[in-house]
C-alpha cells in the first residue's frame, strides 16, 4: 500500500503547521500545569535569586543596601540597560556601561571610574544580563564591585533619586 | 521514497526530543540551574521554562514519531532548535564554560561547536517531516484536514 494514497493532503504548510503547533503547545501548557499541580514538593514556579546569586559574578545587593550605598556616597552606580530603555530615567548620578559597547565606555570613564572604586551594577531585573557585564569589567581589574537585586522601577518605587535618562 | 526519508526524519528527530526531556523532566532543578549557566533567561522565566521546556520536547517528539500532528511537532522542534542554536552561539561567544544540559542536567557536554554542527543536523531533519504535504506512514493519515 502506498500510504500517500487515500489520506489527508495539504499543499500548503504553513496554516496547518502553525495550527498544530499552536494545538501541540496549548496541550503542552496545560500538562505542565497539570503536573506542577500534581507535584506541590517540586520546584516553585518563581525562582528565588539568593539561590542562584552564588552563580553570578559579583554579590547581590538589596534595595535597602543599596539605597544607604547612595546615601553615603561612596559607590558608583553602573546603568547596564540599553540606551532607549535607560533614556526613560536612570539612577541619579549613575553612568553608563553597556555589554554592546563595553570598550567605549569604559575609555569615556577612565579617569572617573578607578579599578578599587565601589561599583553597583543595576539593570531592568535580569541579573543574569548584569552578571555578563559585571564579568567584563572583573576581567578589566574591576573587583569591588555589586549587583542590585531589583531594577530601576523598584528603586523609583522606594523614593530612590532618579534622573533623566540620556548623559548623567 | 518521499516518505520513506519523511519517517526516518521523523523517528530521528523524535527519538532525540523524547530522550532530552527525560532526564529534565525528573529533575527539573537541576535543568532550571542548566539554564540559568547561559545567563540568558530572567529569573522570572527561569522555573517557568524548566517546567516547560521538556514537556514541549516530549510531546513534540512523541507528535513525531507517531506521525500525529506532525507538522505542528516538526515546528516546535524546528522552533526549539533554533533557540537552542542562539543560546549556544551566545554562550560561545561569550566565552561561557557551561555544560549544554541537553540531555544530562548533571555533567552534559560542554558547550562547543560540534553541538551547533548536531543541532543544525537536526534542524534540517526536521524540515521534511515541516514542508511534505503527504501524511506517509503516520497516524496524521486519519485525521480530517
């Protein structure tokens, strides 16, 4: 028997893929769900970052830490978002390093930033894209350095001092 | 013929999907902290993509080995493959040593480019099973279009 033969056919892939797929992945988050339900003892849906934090490549510090950091004065703050996204606001005072353009801006700071200055890297919340960035600057002789447990809007959300975005 | 290379495409791909999301799927832990090494995902996404991640691999290659939906289950893991790629090419060039937690959460192979040689293998498997309209020897033959 031919199996091409007496059978469904359909010339055009694209509708009738998407359509399983999306079949497929509706079933699929329902069983996730399911066996999440099933299974209370196993891992939480929300990740707990102090977990992880021993995996990141400086030490996390809270909101109410680092807000007593600016206070005193002592640190430098470190923007790492993208530039349209930083020009919504930044931490007062704080300057920009980016991943993309880590070389440039590290030269722009050479004479601000120094390689035993105090150092808070902060984000939009994604830790894992400021320990890339806090990795960078390790390598270039930068150790003294923190990463912010929560982003920007927290930070605003807790009287923080904010500046428009743009050059600080 | 056609079909012939579409089932093997098929049981190929498949087999692979249903063997990674074994071990995942017992220890989910140990996938979220596989994932998280490619310091790629939010920590919000974390725990939520170690829960579902494997069940997409396994539905997906249980649709296509049995041929049902099968279409859908060649995207899916032609989606997958894809993500997979980029992560690896990130890690890569970001110089991460990580184990790729492809289908051993606990000491997988590290990531190089023989992973990226194997997952573009499998991304070009996947691609007959994707664009042949016959259903060939697969359960998609009793289905009503």
């Amino acid at each position: 028997m031919n199996p091409s033969d007496s059978a469904p056919r359909s010339t055009s892939w694209q509708p009738a893929s998407l359509k399983e797929a999306g079949l497929l992945l509706l079933f699929c988050l329902a069983a996730t769900a399911g066996s999440w339900a099933l299974r209370p003892d196993g891992l939480s849906l929300r990740a707990d970052p102090t977990v992880y934090q021993l995996e990141l490549a400086a030490p996390l510090v809270s909101l109410d830490e680092a807000l007593a950091l600016f206070e005193e004065g002592d640190h430098l703050f470190i923007d790492t978002r993208s530039e349209d996204v930083a020009a919504t606001g930044i931490i007062a005072g704080a300057f920009f390093i980016r991943e993309s353009s880590f070389d440039d801006d590290l030269y722009e700071l050479f004479d601000i930033m120094l390689p035993e200055d105090g150092l808070v890297l902060y984000g939009d919340g994604n830790l894992s894209a400021v320990s890339n960035l806090a990795t960078l600057l390790l390598e270039r002789g930068y150790t003294n350095l923190l990463i912010l447990e929560s982003g920007i809007a927290a930070w605003q959300a807790a009287g923080g001092d904010v500046s428009p975005g743009g050059a600080p | 013929m056609i079909s012939a290379l579409v089932l093997l495409c098929r049981l190929v791909v498949g087999g692979v999907f249903v063997y990674a999301s074994l071990n995942k799927l017992a220890e989910p832990a140990a996938f979220a902290e596989a994932i998280h090494h490619y310091r790629l995902v939010p920590y919000a996404l974390l725990h939520p993509s170690a829960h579902l991640l494997p069940v997409v691999e396994l539905v997906a290659g249980v649709s296509l080995i049995l041929g049902w939906f099968r279409r859908g289950g060649a995207l899916l893991c032609a989606v997958m493959l894809v993500i997979f790629i980029a992560a690896i090419t990130s890690a890569l060039v970001r110089g991460l040593d990580i184990s790729c937690g492809c289908f051993n959460t606990d000491a997988g192979h590290g990531v190089g480019l023989d992973l990226l040689w194997r997952d573009a293998l499998l991304l070009l498997l996947c691609l007959p099973p994707l664009l042949v309209g016959r259903p060939g020897w697969s359960l998609d033959r009793f289905r009503r279009n």
